[in-house]
C-alpha cells in the first residue's frame, strides 16, 4: 500500500521547481527586509481525526488549532495570525458551530494569536483547516540540525493521548472514561511554542520536531532529514502517568504507547551534550512539566531502541493517513 509519505515525495516531485523548501513542520519564509517568517497548515477531518461521539466540539477547535501552533513551536516562532476553513453539513452548523470556535477562540486567545479570516463551505462530514503563520527571532529551527554525538531530548511525558484512544475504543466515552488524567491529554493537549523558544535562547539546540505522528516515527524523520541515527533508552522514557494506569486497566503495555502514541504535541529535540542538563531545574520550575534525555543521535541511519544496553532497530509505527483505517483515530 502507498502510504502518507510516499504520496508527499510523488507531489514533491511533480511539483518540480514550482516546490520549495518542502519537509518540515512549517514552510520558511524570508520576508523583504531578511526577517524569518513560517507558515504552516493542518487539517482534521471526522472520523479520521476525530469523532463527535469521543470529542466535544470545543475540544476539536482547540485541538485543530493546537496542531498548527504546534508546528509553529517545533520551528522556534512565536505566532502571529491565523486562518480557518470549516466544511461541514448544514444542520451540524445549527447545532455545533459555535461551540467549536470558541475552543478555538479561547486558545488563540491564550496563544495571542488572532485569528484574521478563514473560509465556510458545505461537505458531507465535517472538516476543519486551520493554517497559522508565525514570526522567528533569528533563524528557523528544523527537523535536519541533529549531529552526531547530540542528546536527544522530550518535553513532558509520553502516552497519554494513545491511552485515552485505547480506553475509548474498549469502554466507550463513559464518565469515568473522560474524567479520566489521559483523555484531558487527548483533548486539551498544549503547545510546547513558550518551552521551545525559552530553550532555544539558552542551550545549543540541533534538531526540533514536533511530536505528533508519534515519537518513534518523529524520530525517524530528524534522522532522515539529519543524516544521523537515533537512539531512544526505553528506559528512560517518561511515560504519562494517566498512561501507566490504563495500561493496568486494559492489561497493555503503556511502553508502546510512549513510543508510537500519536497526538502527543511534546516536542523533541537534540542539542550539544552538556547543553540542556543544567537547565532542567529552571525549566521544570518555569513550565510545570518534565524535560527528559532519551538518548543520543550517532553516526548512522534510522532508529534504534536501547533496553538493558542493547541497542536495536526500532520499528517506528508513525501515523499515517493512508495505510491507517478509518476509525482507528479519535
């Protein structure tokens, strides 16, 4: 089967010179006076990303626009505007419309990110694009910076939102299922953009992606694009707690959904060795969440795990729009 990233080598390629600067979070931008601008654009369609049975309308408006600010923090820029088109049926729009954007509206304000414009069409089910355009202080951060020798890093912790999908899809949207610590994770998930720019002006940061696909197979994509193998110490994964305690309830590893749960929004990221381990205490204290060392970026290619000081390939089991079902996602 072709999947997600096979298609976008084929449009890269038809798209000849007409294509610039495809393969990161955001597209680069130089403005006219030399300033580093980035523009990027998500789009979440039901039943592929999300379901009304699982999420609530506001919960789908702030998770729409949290993909692309996301984006925004995996490149070190600060956002500045953005623009939505909703698609969607005409009787959905009587009943829902409005409790979407205001979970959209309410994490645009908490991001000062206005929102400028956007687009309103008919379609069968509902579709939200969200594109936001952000502003760099100094150069972009991308996906290729790892070198050799880098430790590779995480903000926060890992699995939760997998969690979450795991327990809807035995138990349903029962009330105890979304009280529950890993479904806040899946629905009100936060972008790492104040983590990710407070770093970037105190360590030697390399590589910064966005966790989104899921870390084993973000992972693959700075090694590809940086030319480096990657090593995650499955030991040292800081697996969400929400995460742990579903996988006691459902008799499942949350190790898996650390390593290959999408949706997760942390950011990864490698930087010089030294560079980030005396910050950690200040950066915990400022953030209230977890900065973790996972493992090392080495001469080579691809991913590999570490357990009990054996390193192997690691399978990076990364979403993907079209070798996973439908359904399978929230």
């Amino acid at each position: 089967m072709t999947g997600e990233f096979d298609w976008i080598e084929r449009i890269v390629s038809c798209l000849g010179p007409s294509g610039s600067g495809i393969g990161d979070d955001a597209a680069v931008l130089t403005g006219p006076d030399g300033e580093t601008w980035v523009w990027t654009i998500d789009t979440l369609v039901e039943r592929v990303h999300f379901r009304f049975d699982w999420l609530e309308p506001e919960a789908v408006g702030h998770r729409g626009l949290v993909a692309s600010l996301s984006d925004l923090a995996a490149m070190g820029a600060e956002p500045v505007a953005v623009l939505t088109a909703l698609a969607a049926p005409p009787d959905w729009l009587a009943d829902r419309v409005e409790r979407l954007y205001e979970g959209l509206a309410a994490t645009a304000r908490h991001a000062g990110c206005p929102v400028v414009g956007g687009d309103l069409s008919r379609a069968a089910e509902v579709q939200l694009t969200v594109t936001a355009l952000g502003r760099c202080e100094g150069r972009a951060l991308t996906r290729g910076g790892a070198r050799p020798e880098d430790e590779v890093w995480v903000t926060g912790a890992l699995g939760g939102p997998a969690a979450a999908l795991a327990l809807l899809a035995r138990e349903g949207p029962k009330p105890d299922v979304l009280a529950h610590a890993a479904y806040d994770r899946l629905a009100r998930p936060a972008a790492r953009i104040d983590e990710v720019r407070w770093l970037q002006t105190r360590a030697q940061l390399g590589a910064v992606i966005d966790i989104s696909d899921g870390l084993s197979g973000d992972a693959g994509h700075v090694a590809d694009a940086s030319g480096v193998a990657i090593t995650i110490d499955v030991g040292r994964l800081p697996v969400d707690a929400g995460a742990g305690d579903v996988g006691r309830r459902l008799n499942a590893d949350p190790i898996e959904w650390a390593l290959h749960g999408g949706e997760e929004f942390e950011v990864l990221l490698t930087a010089r060795p030294g560079s980030i381990g005396p910050l950690v205490e200040e950066f915990e204290a400022t953030f209230g969440i977890s900065l973790t060392a996972i493992g090392t970026a080495v001469e080579g290619a691809g991913v590999q795990k570490v357990e009990n000081e054996v390193a192997k390939p690691l399978d990076t089991k990364s979403w993907d729009h079209f070798a996973t079902p439908p359904d399978s996602g929230v």
